[in-house]
C-alpha cells in the first residue's frame, strides 16, 4: 500500500464534518400544479422545534393531553425543508419544459395572489391532504427518519 492509499486522521474526520454538514437534497414534482419542490433534510433540533410548535396542550380536570397537529406539522416541515420551489410548464408536444422558480413558500407573488399570510398558510392552500402528508413524510425520509442502520460485524 503506497503513502496515497493511506488517509491520515485529519482527512477521515474532515470527510465526516463535511459529510455532516451537506444536508441530502431530493426533488419532488407535483404534477397536479406542476410544482417541483426540492427538499433538504432536516436536523434533528430543526424537526423537534417545529413538532413542538405544533403541539396543541389541553388541561382537562388536571390532567395535560398533547396533540400534534398534524396539518400544520406537515405544511411546517414542507416550507422549512423547501430549498428550491419552481412552478413547471411542459410544452404540447413534451419536449421542452419552461418553468418559474419561485422563493419558496412565502414567495411573494403566491403570498399576494392568494391573499395569505405566509408559507406555510401556502403549502396547506395549494396541496390536497394527500400530497401535504406525502411530501411531509418525504420530509422526514430524507431526514433520516425511518432509515435502516446497518449492523456491524465484527
């Protein structure tokens, strides 16, 4: 094995950092709207600030019930995971694709148009229930919620 094939300390954890830091990207077209939405995965603190806001609390004779909204924990996950929102057209014949890339959720020209009052009020006007939910477990998916951690032999 030459000096080359060797990483030292330094580049090894340097690959770690760096590999921490890039957040996994994965894109998602809405064909009803012809909304592509690019999502970026979430850290964990990221994910519990946002269950957390969406945490309704009740005291009933003493007792505090919690429940997650679960709506609004969707259309915040969405709009917080949202890296790149573009609107697409697909010519007649198919071949050529123009589209119009938007802010995100609280693009101004969604927000003033449909009268809201800001991207998350978006994200849960313009997707049915269905896609709110399927794009908010995308969301989670991409975040590493749900994935399969491989045993390790020794």
């Amino acid at each position: 094995m030459s000096q080359q094939d060797v990483f030292n300390e330094q580049e090894i954890l340097d690959g770690l950092f760096e590999t921490a830091a890039n957040l996994p990207e994965e894109a998602v077209f809405i064909g009803r709207l012809g909304l592509r939405v690019t999502l970026r995965g979430l850290t964990s603190s990221k994910v519990d600030g946002i269950r957390e806001r969406c945490t309704v609390r009740k005291t009933t004779k003493g007792q505090v019930t919690e429940k997650i909204d679960s709506e609004l924990f969707n259309a915040a996950l969405i709009k917080e995971a949202t890296s790149l929102l573009e609107v697409v057209k697909k010519s007649g014949d198919g071949a050529e694709e123009h589209s119009v890339k938007l802010s995100g959720w609280g693009d101004e020209r969604l927000i003033s148009r449909l009268k809201l009052s800001g991207g998350e009020e978006a994200v849960r006007r313009l997707l049915l229930a269905g896609e709110l939910d399927a794009v908010g477990d995308k969301v989670l998916e991409i975040s590493g919620f749900g994935v399969d951690i491989e045993d390790v032999k020794n």
